[in-house]
C-alpha cells in the first residue's frame, strides 16, 4: 500500500513558483551588486554568483515542467 502525498499537486508547485521567486530574486540582487563593484575578483565572484542562480532557476522550471507539463 503506498503512503499518501505529502502534498497535493498544487501545493507542490506553489512551493516551486516560491523557489524560483528566490532564486530571481538572488540572481537581482547579485547581479545589482556586481554592476556596482570595481573590484575585479569581486565582480568576478558576483557575476559567478548570478550566473548560478540563473542556473538554478532554469533547473527549478524544468522540475515544475516536470511535475505540470502544461
């Protein structure tokens, strides 16, 4: 007998959407910080920074197309 969902379906891509609320916001703010730095090992980490959110948020819309391929 299987357990039941810990959530249901809607619940499970509302925390997603959360998610990749975050990680936008994250990718903003790092992506402001880096604009207004001068330092170039700074910046570089900022930009790494940013590029890895942008990362996370495509991986987390591919989980959501996963779980709802609408």
């Amino acid at each position: 007998m299987e357990s039941p969902p810990m959530t249901s379906s809607l619940q499970f891509l509302e925390y997603i959407d959360q998610i990749w609320a975050m990680e936008l916001k994250m990718c903003q703010n790092y992506t402001k910080i880096y604009t207004q730095l001068t330092h170039p090992e700074y910046r570089e980490a900022f930009r790494k920074m940013a590029e890895q959110e942008m990362e996370h948020m495509t991986q987390v819309q591919k989980l959501r197309s996963l779980w709802n391929p609408q």
